[in-house]
C-alpha cells in the first residue's frame, strides 16, 4: 500500500519543484525567439523580395507586390507560370484603314503605361495600374480584308501518317477552310479515317484521305500522280506540302500566282535559306515551303513512261520531284522568295520580327523553332490575315509584332531598317555568309534586348485574348494579355 501511495503523491513541495522548472525553460524560450526577431529578421526584410501567395486550385502561384491585382490563374497554370512578376491587360481596337497602312506604324502613345512615356527606358515591372485592367483602350490601325477567298484553282498533296494529319488540321484549317481548295493526303493504312474526315468537314476542309502501304519517299512521289488523277476543271496549280507546311493568308498566296502563267509548264517553289543544305539537296523547291507545278507540268510527269522512271530514282520526295522535273521536261525551277523553307534552328524572333512583307508560306515552326502559326493567326478573325505579323511601334520602346512577339530593343532602330537580326542558330555548321542569299542584309543578334512571345490565343465569341510572356524562372515572368475586339 505504501508503494502505491508514494506513486500517487502529490504533495505542495512536488508540485513547486515542477513549476519552477517549467518556468525556466518557458525564459529560455522567450530569450531564445527574441534574440531572433531582433538579429535575424531585420535581416531577412532588407533582402528579401516581398512576396504573396495565391492558392489555385492544383497549385501555389507566387505573386510578386509589384502586382496589385488579382490575374486568371486557370491561364497562368496552362501556360505553366508558377512565378509572376508583372500581370499587365489590355484591350486592342482594329481600326480597318481605307488607305494602305505601313508594314511598321509609329505610335505617340506607350503600350504599358500612360505615365511611361517620358522615361528613357521604362520598366514594366515596375509599373502599377489600377487592377491587371490599363483602363484606356489602344486603337490600331489594320488593313482592309476580303473575307471570301475562292482557291478552288488549287490543290494540295501531303504525305504523312494519320495521327500527325490530325495534329495538322488546325492549322489547315487557316488557310484551307472554307476556300474551296482541296488537300488530298495519302497516309498510312488506319482505322480512324473516319474520325478525321469528320474533324476536317467541321472546320470547312475538303480533305480527301486515301491509305496506302507504300514507304513514305515512294508515296511522297505518288502524290505527282494522284494529284494529276485527282484534278478538276478549275485546277490550275498543284502543290505538294509537308504536313507542317503552313500559309499564312490564302488571299496572298492567290494574288501572288495570278503573275504566274499556269497554261505553261511551271516548276515554282522556294530553296533553303542555307546554302549548306542546296550543297546537300541540291537547287531545288524544298518541300516544306510549297512545290507547285502548274497542270501541263504535272500532267507530263504523270505519263506512265515518265512517272515510273522518275519513281525509281533513288532520292528523297522534293529531289525526285526537281529531277524529273529537269530530266523530263524543260521547265526550270522559278524559285518565290516568299516561300519558306526555314532551315535554321533555335531562336526564329529575328526572321519574324524583321520590318518586310510577311511570308507566303513557313516550315519547321513546330520541330527547328517554336512558333505557333495555328495560335499566331487566331487574331485574324478579328483584323483579317493582312494584320499577321504586322508591326506598331509604341512611344516607350516597346515593338508589338502582331501574333509574334512583343520586344524592346537595346539601340535604336529605323522604321524603315529592313535589314534582319541573325538571332538562330544554324545547321550543318553554316556560317552567317550562307543565309544572305535569302535572308539578306543581316544585323548581328541584340543580346539587350528583351522579347515577350505569344504564347497562347483563343477566340472568344467576339474577340481574341492573346497572352505575351517574357519568362524569368527567378525573378518571375511577366505576361502582356491583349484582347483584341472589331471597332
């Protein structure tokens, strides 16, 4: 009982013992977390970025205080921005002009900030709106587009396989919906053609599908004589493509055969912009820019006797093509300078941004450089195809190249500088001598400056949202959203 007793004591004297203690260890304590916030945290103020923290609904997104609103966080998680910097809105007006416009429009007004104007070099990041909202819209003057283009005198040839078909639709469906031209592609035997034809019928595309079980160069070739079988009485022109074969208005690309003679036989296409791969190729239409052959051409090769030599020449799809050409008929290649091969890797800003007519057709945007021709033309429903790539100069150094990018440069630049800053890197170790046959004159690449690029764009019932994002994994990226609507 003793024992028992003694284990259950709970005496005065026990109990003072203990709360000393305790006591103790609390001063301790206290010293301790002082000492801290006086020492250690005056420090940590001085050096640290404030910062805030958002939660979204996958994800924290850090907002900086340069930020005084609240940004779409379901669109900062999809362009993958987990650090904001900046967060800037703005709405654009298309203005159509009844007189031509510039390729390059000098405005009196800044496109960040109304109070920016007079500084030298603002910084966006440092500037503060009322909401992400710059409340004042920009209006911006755009050419005057047709909206019905009838390219029924054209046909298209590809050879791919049908899930990259799919991917391309999209993009087909710029310049080929709704125009009354046809793409006839033959693919790789698949069950799913179906669903394809389906996809292509609801964004207004005449695609027409045939699978075969040839190897891709034979079936590339094939398509000389499936074009001649496949044309109707208004086809004039026939041209081959690669499934990332993209062009940029079909108005243009209409207009500018009309100075082509398609009751002759024509050879017209691009060549690379490097003379390394001619050296490789030889002189000839690169596929990825467009081979067009007019229909006396394609018919000649199409003969039985011609199309069967030339179908075993041991050569890729677009060399096979210029060889038959050369060997069977006595067309030589005329060559468009505003078809375009793009053999250059890396960073394509220099070529986009450059102050000269745009393109008629682009190759290798989404494999040698990154840039989104399907979401770079969405603004077109809103200004029309001419304002692709169209460019307007703001009073606070900023450059917007509409659908592009949006960049400030180190010095100052002419207006009316064509010349093209040499911003990509080359292949086969071509030097910058190699590109100036087609891309000529060159400027050396601003390492100052700085590009926000398009990132991603939708239509929006009756406007277009288009985001611009400098990335900065440290100090956070900056995003320009613009949000174009009709005057």
């Amino acid at each position: 009982m003793s024992a028992k007793f003694s284990l259950r004591d709970r005496s005065p004297i026990n109990t003072s013992w203990v709360w000393k203690k305790k006591l103790l260890r609390f001063l301790a304590t206290a010293c301790f977390v002082g000492a801290f916030f006086v020492f250690v945290c005056p420090q940590i103020s001085r050096t640290t970025v404030p910062e805030k923290v958002v939660q979204t609904p996958t994800e924290n997104i850090t907002i900086t205080a340069h930020i005084d609103c609240e940004p779409d966080f379901g669109v900062l998680e999809r362009l993958g921005v987990n650090k904001v910097s900046q967060y800037v809105r703005r709405e654009v007006v298309a203005v159509p002009s009844s007189s031509d416009v510039p390729l390059t429009q000098v405005l009196d007004i800044p496109l960040f900030d109304q109070g920016s104007a007079g500084k030298k070099h603002p910084d966006p990041a440092e500037l503060l709106q009322e909401g992400c909202s710059i409340p004042s819209p920009v209006s911006l003057q755009v050419p005057r587009s047709s909206d019905n283009v009838d390219a029924s005198h054209f046909d298209f040839g590809v050879a791919t396989n049908l899930d990259r078909l799919s991917e391309s639709l999209d993009a087909f469906a710029h310049w080929a919906g709704h125009t009354r031209t046809r793409i006839f592609a033959l693919v790789e035997p698949d069950k799913h053609v179906p669903q394809v034809l389906a996809k292509a019928n609801k964004l207004g595309i005449n695609l027409f599908v045939t699978q075969s079980e040839e190897e891709y160069q034979t079936r590339y070739f094939s398509l000389v004589s499936h074009l001649a079988k496949n044309a109707r009485e208004e086809t004039r022109w026939s041209c081959i493509i690669d499934d990332d074969t993209f062009f940029i208005s079909m108005a243009a690309l209409v207009e500018a055969f009309e100075k082509y003679d398609h009751t002759q036989p024509m050879y017209i296409g691009g060549v690379s912009e490097s003379v390394a791969q001619i050296g490789l190729f030889g002189l000839m239409g690169f596929g990825g820019a467009g081979v067009f052959l007019s229909r006396p051409l394609i018919e000649q090769l199409s003969k039985p006797e011609v199309f069967h030599a030339c179908q075993q020449m041991e050569h890729t799809g677009d060399r096979r093509i210029s060889l038959c050409v050369y060997q069977y008929s006595d067309a030589h290649l005329t060559i468009d300078h505003r078809l375009r091969q793009l053999d250059f890797r890396g960073d394509a800003t220099g070529f986009f941004e450059v102050a000269r007519p745009p393109p008629l057709s682009v190759h290798h945007w989404k494999s040698w450089f990154n840039a989104d021709m399907a979401k770079l033309s969405q603004v077109g429903e809103i200004c029309g195809d001419p304002c692709l790539l169209r460019k307007w100069r703001f009073a606070d150094g900023w450059t917007l190249t509409n659908g592009f990018s949006i960049s400030k440069y180190s010095s100052k630049i002419s207006p009316d500088d064509t010349s093209m800053e040499l911003t990509w890197d080359s292949d086969h170790s071509a030097n910058r001598e190699a590109f100036m046959h087609e891309l000529g004159p060159l400027r050396d690449k601003d390492q100052g400056k700085i590009t926000y690029l398009m990132t991603d764009s939708f239509v929006e019932e009756d406007r277009v949202r288009q985001w611009y994002i400098h990335r900065n994994s440290s100090q956070g990226d900056r995003v320009l959203e613009l949000i174009w609507r009709k005057q």
